[in-house]
C-alpha cells in the first residue's frame, strides 16, 4: 500500500491510496468484517514511519446514523 497527501492550496486536502492486489482483498475482508461483526467498530491502516513524513494512520469505522456525511464513495 503506498499513500500520498496532496494540499490542494485551499484548505482541503487530496489522498491517494495505491493497493497490492493482496492489499484489495485484506481491505474487503477488513471492511466485510466491519460491516458484519457488532463487536468490532473500527480497523486502522498504519504507516512504516521509514519514510518521508506522509500518512502515518487511516482509520475505518461504523458511522453513527447521527453523524452527518462530509464526503462520499464514487467510481
């Protein structure tokens, strides 16, 4: 998995995330889990901190109905 940060330059910010095919499916099986086990409410994606600094964590979780949305899921 590679991530990059892109600074828009207006106060929004871009990020990229490049997966290995085997990346792909441990996401699916992570989010398949999520989705499906009550008990578990997040995962997280961490960084090496072996290179430049970028992206150091990305965190998935279940969002409560009362939080509004900010951003949504296109293809």
């Amino acid at each position: 998995m590679n991530t990059v940060i892109e600074d828009f330059k207006t106060g929004f910010f871009g990020v990229s995330i490049v997966l290995k095919k085997d990346d792909i499916t441990k996401l699916i099986e992570c989010l398949l889990h999520l989705r499906d086990d009550p008990d578990v409410d997040h995962f997280h994606c961490i960084g090496d901190y072996s290179s430049t600094p970028g992206v150091a964590d990305i965190s998935f979780g279940v969002q409560d109905e009362s939080i509004p949305d900010n951003m949504d899921i296109q293809f």
